[in-house]
C-alpha cells in the first residue's frame, strides 16, 4: 500500500518552505512525521502532487523555559514530550498526553506542529492546549502571528493556518504554583486515538477543563469551569458541576461511540479528571 | 531519488520514487525480508524497525525521509550464527508462534529496554501496545521480555544459535 506519486522537496528552512507553498501552490503540503499525512495518502483520500519536508529545518526541535510559557517547536516528537525534564516541571500535562497518544513508534515520529496543523478532531493534545490556554506560532509571507489556540482551531482539520504559513511553535503559559492536572481518557482500542479525552487543570482559585473527541474540535467547558472556580472541591460537588459537560455542544455518535454514550461517558471522565487533578484521587 | 541509508552497519544507497515507503526499500531494494509488513496502515507493528536507534514503524516513513539516518532491522540485530539476548528469550520463553510479528516485536523489545531496562508487567504491556500480536495471547511475550532484560543485566552476550 502507497500512496500516488508526488515530488519530494527538503526545506532547509521555515523560509524556504514558505516560498516553495507559495511557488508549488494548493497541490503541495508539508510533512514532518508523516504520522497522520502518509496513512491519508496510502488511502489515496490526500493526493498532493508535492511534498515539502520540513524535518530538516534546524531551530524547529526544542523546549525552551521562556519565563512565563513554555516553547515547544513545531517538529518536538510526542517522545521528547514525555521525557524532557522543562516538560515534567512546568507544563506536565502534556508528557501526560504524551504517554496516551498512539504507542512508542507512533510518539518516536509524530510531532507537536502536525497535530495543531492537522486538527484532528479525536487528537489528544487539543484537550490539553486549550486548558492550558496555548498559542500557536506561525510564520508567513507577512511575517510571525501569535494565536490562542482556541481561535486557532475551527473544525475538523480546519485552523486559521493559511495555505503558504508554517507552524513554528506552541507555547504553553507556565501555571500558578499548586496546579494540579490530569488527563482522562477513552481510546479506541483499535487506533488509539481519543473517543473522548479530557484534560483537566486546577489551580487556586480556578479549574479548566478541555475536551476532545467529542465534537469537530476541542473545547473547554465554561460553564463547569465558572462553577468550580473557587468553590470547596470535593468529590460531590465536582461530580454535580460536571454533570451535563457537553450540553449545548454538538457531539458526534459513529460506529465506535453513540452521542448519548459518549455524553455520559464524557461527565463521568471530566469528574475524574478533575478530581484526579484537585489531588482527591 | 537517489538515496542512502546505512542498514545494520552498511551502507545500501539506491535511486528511488519518493513514494517508495521505508518498509519497500529494506525489502525490495535491499533484500532485507526479515522486516515484515501485516497491516500496512500504521496499526500492526509487524513492519517496526529501529531508526537512529528509535523504533518506527516503516510502513509510515517514506524512504527518502531516512536518507543519511541509520536502521537496524532483525537481520542486524545478532552477527551471523548469533541470538541477540531478546532473540535467544524469544526462543526460550515462546515470545513467538508463527513469528509474523517477531521481527517488529523484537526491534519493539530492543528499545524498550533500552529506554527501561527493568520495565514492571504493566511497562511492557503499554511499551508493547504498538506491537499486534495474533497467536501468543501475550503472556508469552511479556515473559520473554522479563528474561530478556535479565540477560543483558548480566551482560547480554550474544547467545549461538539454538538447536
Ligand atoms: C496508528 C496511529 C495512531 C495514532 N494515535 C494517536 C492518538 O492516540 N492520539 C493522537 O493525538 N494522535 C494519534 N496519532 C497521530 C499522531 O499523533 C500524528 O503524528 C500527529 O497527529 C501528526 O503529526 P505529524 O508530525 O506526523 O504530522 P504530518 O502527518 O507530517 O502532517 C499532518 C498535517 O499537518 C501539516 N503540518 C505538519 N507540520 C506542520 C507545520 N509545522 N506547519 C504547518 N503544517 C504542518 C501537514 O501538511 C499535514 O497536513 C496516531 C497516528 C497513527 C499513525
Ligand atoms: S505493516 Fe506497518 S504497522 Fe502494520
Ligand atoms: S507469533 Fe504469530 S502473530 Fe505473533
């Protein structure tokens, strides 16, 4: 099984690969780990005429301690994420995702930039980035754009990513001191990827918690935040304020999940994230 | 595209169409069919190979993408005549049956316990989670991996060949 012939281009640079999008036009894509563009081309369902390869553009592999946020470049793997050590101490939600996504081969080649890029609806970082409140770098032909992740996704494998921009980075603001955070989640046994994630983030005085799997895209769920936010937690009244997490949200029913099940199912995660998060459990 | 990738030690370099997938190049241009291939869409682990010492599943890289990187596959994994540690606890603790997926399973295992060299039952379940494997039912594999990492703790000497 392999996919439709293409041309093969290195960008030794962000530049360089943004004058080839420009150049090539709507017929070429870029890939990094490949972990979610060739299985699409396998299937034939994606056919570019080109591939532009940005692995080998330096500068774009790195977690960087910038005070405030993380930086996470656009071609850190999934297994840097688990392992490296600025991960663990400021933003250890997502070396939490990190273990839940795929298995090792997958996390060896998967990358950090294709997942916002790709905007996988069932992916389980968006659960934990729009918790976070992450932002998505990106560079185009007009230069650097710095958006919430929030506003970056729209739907499914659709973000605000122009057609000649490169994602460059996701930064991921420090939290308080006394967070807690947890990641809750339901795989398809079969592909891994999340029927419904949940991530969880409890700070002093404020709870946030993001979904995905659900719907076209990851979301937080606002109204259970607002009635969480400074109240006691324990495990009743995190139950009560999670019950009902995805009303008002179009969720999906397929073949792997009905809507009604995985709207229950989704209460019962967020409840045990949370309180996973708030250290009861 | 021409292309160079050095395989267990040597270099194999050949002119190949972009789509050629890593899995085809160490099959069928160099001859390297210890490297299986089951499910061909990412899922199956029989295809996984070690990449600059990673495990990848190379039914989903393209070969161009491993130019000027180094692979090991089964074939690499014990000189001539020799068991890799993993190998000769595979034989000794029926990690296999039809040993489809064996190639994929011990490139798997290889890493692994690199990464962990003492992994607990439950580490090696979720280490192997990529890695089908349809005859054993796994315990087998799993206890396989248990004696494999006692083995190279007391030194992990290549092993003959078993009889
Ligand atoms: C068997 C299997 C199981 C998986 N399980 C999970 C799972 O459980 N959870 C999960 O979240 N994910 C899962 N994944 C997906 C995996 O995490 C992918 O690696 C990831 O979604 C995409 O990253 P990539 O680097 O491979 O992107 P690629 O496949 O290279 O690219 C994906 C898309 O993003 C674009 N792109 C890539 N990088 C950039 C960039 N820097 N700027 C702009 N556009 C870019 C590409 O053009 C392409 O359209 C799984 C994948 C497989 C094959
Ligand atoms: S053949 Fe590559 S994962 Fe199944
Ligand atoms: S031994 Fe037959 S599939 Fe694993």
């Amino acid at each position: 099984m392999y996919p439709n012939p293409f041309e093969y281009h290195r960008a030794g640079s962000v530049e360089e690969a943004i004058s080839l999008l420009q150049e090539l036009g709507e017929d070429a894509k870029l890939i990094a780990g490949g972990h979610s563009l060739l299985p699409t081309m396998k299937l034939r369902l994606a056919n570019p005429a080109h591939l532009i390869d940005i692995t080998g553009i330096a500068g774009l592999d790195h977690v960087t301690d910038k005070g405030d946020y993380i930086e996470i470049g656009a071609l850190t793997r999934h297994v840097t994420l688990l392992k490296d050590p600025i991960i663990a101490a400021k933003a250890p939600l997502l070396a939490l995702i990190a273990n839940e996504v795929g298995d090792r081969q997958i996390r060896a080649r998967g990358t950090i930039g294709g997942v916002v890029a790709h905007a996988d609806p069932a992916a389980d970082y968006p659960a934990g980035l729009v918790a976070l409140e992450a932002e998505v770098v990106t560079l185009g032909p007009g230069g650097e754009t710095v958006t919430p992740i929030d506003d970056f996704l729209i739907s499914i494998y659709t973000t605000t990513l122009g057609p000649d921009e490169v994602v460059t980075a996701v930064r991921v603001p420090v939290q308080p001191e006394g967070t807690g955070v947890a990641y809750e989640k339901l795989a398809n046994q079969a592909s891994g990827y999340a029927i419904i994630g949940v991530a969880a983030v409890v700070s002093p005085g404020a709870v946030k918690i993001g979904l995905t799997g659900l719907s076209d895209r990851a979301f937080r769920a606002r109204e259970a935040e607002m009635s969480l936010a400074g109240a006691t937690l324990d495990l009743a009244s995190i139950k009560a304020a999670t019950r009902g997490i995805t009303a008002g949200v179009e969720v999906y029913g397929d073949i792997h999940a009905s809507e009604a099940y995985r709207r229950r199912v989704a209460d019962g995660l967020a409840a045990r994230a949370v309180a996973k998060a708030a250290g009861l459990s | 595209m021409k292309t160079s990738i050095t395989i267990n030690g040597a270099a194999y370099a050949a002119d190949v169409e972009p789509r050629t997938l890593l899995v085809q190049f160490l099959r069928d241009n160099a001859n390297l069919i210890g490297t299986h291939t089951g499910c061909e869409t990412s899922q199956c682990g029989a295809c996984t190979v070690l990449l600059d010492g990673e495990p990848v599943k190379s039914c989903t890289v393209l070969a161009v993408q491993a130019d000027g990187h180094a692979v090991t596959t089964v074939e690499g994994l014990a000189p001539a005549g020799f068991l890799h540690p993993v190998q000769a606890a595979f034989w000794e603790k029926g990690g296999l049956q039809c040993g489809y997926c064996t190639a994929g399973m011990l490139n798997a295992v290889v890493s692994l316990l690199q990464e962990n060299p003492n992994p607990t039952d439950d580490e090696i379940r979720h280490g192997l989670e990529g890695n089908i494997c349809r005859c054993t039912g796994y315990q087998g594999i799993v206890d396989s991996v248990r004696l494999a990492a006692e083995k190279i703790a007391a030194g992990g000497a290549f092993e003959p060949v078993k009889a």
